[in-house]
C-alpha cells in the first residue's frame, strides 16, 4: 500500500488557471455540416475526424434520442462496418509534458435503424484498453485512461469482435503535467465531485485539465457549500478544480462516518485512489474537525485535520490486485465535527506492454501510405501486434523495444507515381520490393546510395517500365529492360543470364531431389571401393551435376535406394593432392557432424569419392534467398552447433589434430532434417605432433573466410577455423555473403561491427527474413560469439569447444539435450587403418 497525505494552506497556494485551449485535441466523430465548431457550454472547439482517420462512414443517431439536452457532438457517430480494425491516428503537439488525458465517448442512439446495442474493443496503440457496451441506446459511455505518450502521436483503433458494429462519437485528448497522477497508465473507474447537485457535471474551464466530475451524494450523506475560493494549486494538488473543492459532503448523523464502497465484477485490479479534502465550514473554536481512514481495514492516515479553505490530498495505491475497494472517512475522539470528503477519483492498474513501433519508421511508413492511398488494408500500428501486422510489412523485435521497420512488399500495389523520398527513412529496412507496379521517374537518391553502401540489401524495381536510375530520367528507348537492383551485386547481363541458368538447374535438380533412377542399379550397397563402371551405373552414365569446384564436379547417383554425391576428380595435380588428402582423412574419422563417405574408386588417372548426398544442400544455397526453403531462428542455431561439433571433433577428437582450412558455408551441408554436416576436406592440414601448435603451410582457402593473421604469417593452427567459423555465424545471423559486393566490396565483419559500434543494437544486423521472430537474448549471445570468433589476433580467439559451449547455452534448457551432439569420442588416426574400418 502506498500513500501520501498532503495539506494545502490558502495562504501556501494560488489558483490554478486554465490552460489555453490550443494544446486540447477534440474531435466530433462523424459531424457532416461543417469543419468544426464551437461547443456552447464549455466554449471548446471541435473539429471534424476526417484528417484522423483513413475509413468508417459518418451516420446521425435516431431523431427519437434527439432530446434538447444532447450535447451537439453526440448528435452523430462514425461507423465502421468494414474491416476488423479501424484505426484514428492523432499527432501530438509538442509540450513540456508527455503526459496525457485520452477520452473516447460513444452513445449508440440507434443510429443504424437496428435497434441492437453492439459491443466491439478499444486498443491504445497495439495494447488492449477495454471492451465497450452500453446499458440502452441513450447511455453515454466514457473510457478515458491517464497515459505517457512514448512519440508525437496516439492510436485509437476500434476492433470488431463480431457482436456488433463498431462507432465512436468523440475523441478528446489534454495535456497533464508531468507530476500529476503516477508515471504508469491508469484507466479511470469514477470521479466525483461529492456534494454537487445532481444533474450537473464539473468540466472545463473550471477544471483545467477539462476532467469530467459528476455529482457523487448517496443516502445519509449532507451536502454542505461555499461560496469563498478554496486554493487549489501546490504539489499534489493535481490540479483539482476550485469548483469540486467548493462542495462537500458530511454525515447526517453527526456521530456517523463517510464509506465509500467499489466491487469489480470482472477480475482484480490495482487501484489507485485520490481524494480530495478541504475545510468548507469556518469551524468554532470549540469544534474540532479531525478523522482517520481506512482502505479495505488498513489505517492509511490517522487524526488528519484541515485549516479553514485550506485543504489535502490522500492517495491510496494497492500493492496487490483487489476487486473490492472499501473506504471509511471515521470522526476521532477528539472531533466534535463529522468527518468531510470534497471529491475522490478512482482508477485501476493499466498494463500497456507492447510498444509501439518506431516512431521514425511510423513517420515514414504513414506517408507511404497517405501517398498511395494505402488506406484500407493499412490500419493501426504497422508492426505490433505480431498478428496485425501490416500486409507486406516485416518487422524486428528486440524485447521490450520498438519494433522496427526491416522490409517491404509492394509488388503488385498499383503504385502510381514517383517513388516516394520516405522509403529512404526506413532507416533499418533491408528488403524493399515496389516491382511491377506503375511508377515512373527516378530512383531517389539516397535509396540508390543505400543499396551501393549495402545498408539497403536488396532494392527490387523490376516491372516499372517509366522507372530509371539516373536524374533527370534520360529520353526513353523503345527496348525496355526490367530493373532490379540489389546490394548483394550489381546486376549485368552475364550475371542476369547467370542468375537463369541457376534457377533452371535448381529447378531440375527439384525435381528430382528426393527420389532415385527408376532403374535397378546393380551394385552392392555394401562395398566401399567400386569401379569405374559402377560409377557410371551409380550416376546413371553422369546425368545430374550438383556442384562444381577446383578438384572437379559432384554428380548425384543411387546405390539401391540410397542417394549419393560422386564427387569426380579432374587431373589437375593439384586436384589429385586434395583428393589424396580427403580420402586419407575421411577413411580415418568418422562423427555424425561430418560428412559421411561410403566408398571410392581409383583406377589409373580416374578417382572418385561417395559420399551420403545431404538432400538439402548447402548452407550458402539457404541462406541465400534463392532457396525455397527458409531457415528459422531455431533451425540455425541447431545448423551452428551441429557445425561447431563437427569442427570440435576433427581439432580435439582427433589424434593428431586436423585442421580444416576451408571453413565456409559452401562445405557446410544439410540433411534432410537439416542437420548440419562438415564437408570438403580437400584443404585440410593434420598436425603430425600433439604438441605441435601449429604448422607452415601454402597459404589457401576462401576470400572472406580466411585468417588474417595466418594470411601474414603462415602458420596455420585450429583458431585459424575458428575465425572463419565466426565469419559463418554471421552469414547465419544476418543472412548476408562475406563479402557485400556493392560499389565497394565490404567484408560482413567490418559491416557488422560499424552497426554495433553506432547503436550497440542488433536488430539492424538480424536477417529480415526472420520478421523478428527469434528470442533476442540467444541473438545476442550468438553475435558475441561471432565478434570474439573474428578477433584479428588468435590468441584472442576462443577454441572451438568454448564457441560450442557457447552455443548450446544459447538454447533452451529443455531443448539442450535434443540440441547437443553429444561429448566428443578421442580417437587416434594412428589406431585406424584401411577403409574396411570406415563406419557407415
């Protein structure tokens, strides 16, 4: 429980003055006949919702509920009947306080001839507020809630819930000081002015936050006034009107006591209560007005006293959920006077968890939409909730975060126009697909430069025959060539036609990726040296081609029903040095998370490696984008571990030590459950002593991948594969090459670390693709891992068994035993001899 009791003296404090009428937003949903007006009893003026929202029709209530004393802004409502959520989006002057009050008001009226009183919810932003029914068709219902706006704009969306259609007669925000009320967001449950005479309500002017009080005078309370000014201003004042603390209420029975009482029929709640005291009565010098109170039979102030028109405030926050709230204002011993209460507002606990999205990104995205009439399929908040999320919008989520903006589809659209400078304000977006539409002009600027600095990863404009790059557009040919442009590469017609030809092959490759020759083929499933002829059979006389490389081609085959990879040497001696190398490692390990081989042949300048084919491919096809299938969050941290223990066997499970020296994506292959398995040995370097710390060796691997310092130095040890293996999980992290060919080629490590170094943040390095959906925290560590893997120095490498560690910490502990690969069995090369000891 938490309390605060504060005594206000007239001659400590002034009177609060309203405040100017320009910082209020007040809006008359639906008004048809003019723009705005001015309302005659509070002299506020109100506006029409055209600017605030995008849908609904204007209809006026029933000529029955038109009685003489209808306020003019419930005259008439706006209805949505289309669309499940329907949304006003009102912008935020600028104060000194983020401070809010936010009022929306409905009266039914039966203005849609149904005679059927509906209910719908109310969402602030992405948060629920509170569900709306009416008690008849005259009732006005108010849900108003005290907020800290966190941007220069608020959300009103009206939800459909199939129990009627939505409306809303009027919006109305004002601006709080920041120390009035509490920090969190309350909704309000009552506010009363005890002792006003009942018909009347107390608003602006005279409340400066144009609160709305009304009357609060039950059985056995006396209603007692003054006409004298009761000061109203000071700390924790909260601003209350003069007016309310003019009015009190006191027991008939002088020996009696105030109580209060408020059940909830509908769950518990954290209350906050304010009441309000002051000393209306010039009290003799024999008289004695003193009281204590109690909430739910707890002492909350004790002998609480007042001057004369000075006057107090006492708060009462529950520290716990309740659904009844029970108050007694209770006369001392020593009072001669019965107790007083002035007014009190009533509010509960309002849990608004899910942020808004950025509000750069809002600013942005709102002018897209306003641009290309957007309107009805684009409503509320564009990334939150997850399950309302804007149709071709993908967002990020980073916990409690905003969500931020990362790509855009909007293929297809019907765009008309020039390409609208906003887009270039999605500051994160790494995606944006705006083909095939009717756009015309050119490419703006600054999206140009982002998709050559890489920070745009691919911009697609294909199908937009009155688009060009240049500015001003240069005169027109009459052959037109589709533009895409991406910052991956910068597409030319050799890399156009190359893109083809991958996709035709990928294409024929599907169609046969899970199934056999519809031939017998005549070889023993148990062998492990075939012949050349059987090759032949195996790879049905060579017919499919599955990859290609320095040693030579991969052809796939089938032994009975099992799918093979033939990888064919050429006979270059280079070629032939790296086969040798393979097939003398291969023959000699064997681990899960390595590739599996089933058996060879050399006959004369012809030899052949069989390996299990991974139907998956690898990882680089599927983090490519090409692919059709997409790697979740989960299924790439699985494909990193699996990677990791691969690695961690062949530098610690093996005796001597192997090291790969060609760690990439390319040799990391997926099986059909997607797990990850170490490929391509052909590079590899054994260390012929066990406390050997590395060796000299020609340098070779793969630009992007290979170790700086082994580059300078020679001297190749297992933290070389280490730092290469960082530079995978970052390629798995971002979905990004190692290398980002854009005008200028920029390595992922230098890419990511200048993201990191601007905003510490990571969602700007997350793949688009994963639409946020991975758990951040994991994020994060798998980011730490990667950076330290990549430390130019190799002393401040990690081993691989620590990254491996790392990485199933990254798990969660329910799945650690499904995710782990197991503890790593030693053994010796020395001890394993011939192919025959090979496990299959």
């Amino acid at each position: 429980m938490v309390k605060h009791f504060v005594l206000l003296c007239l001659t400590l404090s002034a009177l609060i003055h309203a405040q100017d009428q320009s910082e209020f937003i007040s809006i008359d949903c639906g008004v048809v006949d003019e723009p705005s007006y001015k309302d005659e009893t509070t002299g506020i003026e109100y506006s029409s919702d055209g600017n605030a929202t995008d849908t609904g029709i204007n209809r006026r209530i029933s000529s029955e509920y038109m009685v003489k004393s209808l306020e003019r802004r419930f005259w008439n409502v706006r209805s949505f009947p289309e669309g499940t959520r329907n949304c006003y989006t009102l912008y935020l002057p600028r104060m000194n306080s983020n401070k809010r009050v936010i009022r929306a008001r409905f009266m039914y009226g039966n203005y849609d001839g149904k005679d059927s009183l509906p209910k719908f919810d109310l969402y602030l932003g992405p948060n629920f507020w509170d569900s709306v029914e009416f008690e008849n068709a005259s009732t006005v219902t108010t849900m108003e809630i005290v907020h800290v706006a966190t941007s220069d704009y608020i959300q009103i969306c009206l939800v459909n819930t199939d129990e009627g259609t939505p409306f809303i007669s009027t919006l109305e925000i004002r601006v709080l000081n920041d120390g009035t009320y509490v920090s969190e967001s309350i909704q309000l449950l009552e506010r009363f002015d005890v002792g006003l005479q009942e018909g009347q309500i107390v608003r602006y002017p005279d409340d400066i936050y144009d609160r709305i009080w009304s009357p609060y005078n039950p059985h056995g309370w006396k209603q007692i006034s003054t006409t004298l000014a009761v000061a109203n201003g000071g700390p924790f004042s909260y601003g209350v009107p003069s007016t309310v603390l003019k009015t009190a209420a006191t027991p008939e029975n002088v020996t009696d006591n105030l109580g209060f009482s408020y059940q909830l029929s509908n769950g518990a709640v954290r209350f906050y209560v304010y009441m309000y005291f002051a000393e209306i009565e010039k009290l003799e010098a024999d008289q004695t007005r003193q009281f204590d109170v109690f909430v739910n039979g707890a002492l909350l102030q004790n002998n609480a006293t007042l001057p004369f028109l000075g006057h107090g405030t006492l708060i009462y926050i529950s520290s716990e959920p309740e659904t009844v709230l029970q108050i007694w204002i209770n006369r001392t011993n020593k009072a001669t006077m019965s107790p007083i209460l002035n007014g009190i507002e009533l509010y509960q606990g309002k849990t608004l968890d899910l942020p808004q999205t950025h509000q750069n990104d809002v600013g942005a995205i709102m002018q897209i939409k306003s641009t290309y009439n957007m309107k009805q399929i684009w409503q509320g908040d564009p990334c939150s909730p997850k399950t309302e999320m804007w149709k071709g919008v993908n967002c990020s989520y980073n916990g409690h975060n905003q969500p931020r903006i990362t790509s855009l589809n909007l293929s297809s659209s019907g765009l008309n126009g020039s390409i609208v400078e906003a887009i270039s304000n999605l500051k994160l977006i790494q995606y944006l697909n705006i083909g095939d539409n009717k756009l015309s002009g050119s490419i703006p600027s600054k999206l140009s430069e982002r998709t050559r600095n890489g920070s745009l990863l691919i911009l697609i404009v294909g199908g937009n025959p009155h688009l060009c790059f240049s500015s001003p557009c240069p005169t027109r040919k009459k052959i037109v060539i589709p533009l895409v442009v991406t910052a991956l590469a910068a597409l030319i017609l050799s890399a156009t036609l190359s893109f083809v030809y991958r996709r035709r092959l990928q294409v024929v490759l599907n169609r046969h990726k899970l199934s056999c020759f519809n031939k017998t083929v005549s070889v023993d499933s148990k062998k492990q040296e075939f012949t050349y002829s059987e090759v032949r059979s195996i790879t049905n006389n060579f017919e499919r081609v599955v990859g290609k490389g320095g040693f030579g081609i991969v052809y796939h085959g089938c032994i009975g029903e099992t799918q093979v990879a033939v990888k064919m040497l050429t006979a270059s001696t280079q070629g032939y040095q790296q086969f040798q190398t393979e097939a003398n490692i291969l023959t000699r390990v064997h681990h899960k998370c390595l590739t599996p081989l089933i058996g060879y042949y050399n006959e004369g300048n012809r030899t052949a490696l069989i390996y299990e084919y991974m139907t998956n491919g690898d990882l680089s096809d599927k983090l490519s984008g090409e692919s059709q299938t997409f790697l979740d969050w989960k299924q790439r941290l699985q494909i990193a571990l699996d990677a990791a223990v691969g690695l961690e066997y062949l530098h610690n499970g093996c005796k001597p030590p192997i090291v790969h020296r060609d760690v990439k994506t390319r040799n990391i292959l997926l099986n059909e459950n997607l797990r990850a398995k170490i490929s391509d040995f052909g590079l590899s370097r054994i260390f012929s002593d066990e406390g050997d710390t590395h060796v000299s060796t020609v340098i070779a691997g793969t630009p992007g991948y290979l170790d700086p310092e082994y580059y300078i130095t020679n001297r190749l040890n297992e933290k070389s594969d280490v730092f290469s293996f960082g530079v995978v999980l970052l390629e798995i992290i971002t979905g990004r090459k190692a290398i980002l060919k854009s005008s200028v080629k920029t390595h992922i490590i230098k890419w990511v670390s200048s993201i990191l170094e601007d905003d510490g943040e990571i969602d700007g390095i997350m793949d688009p693709r994963l639409q946020g959906d991975y758990d951040s925290d994991a994020a994060r560590k798998v980011v730490d891992v990667a950076m330290v893997c990549v430390a130019p120095s190799s002393v401040n490498r990690p081993s691989i068994s620590q990254v491996a560690m790392e990485l199933k910490l990254c798990f969660p502990i329910a799945e650690l035993r499904s995710a782990s690969s197991g503890s790593i069995e030693i053994a010796s090369i020395n001890e394993i001899s011939g192919f025959s000891s090979l496990a299959r």
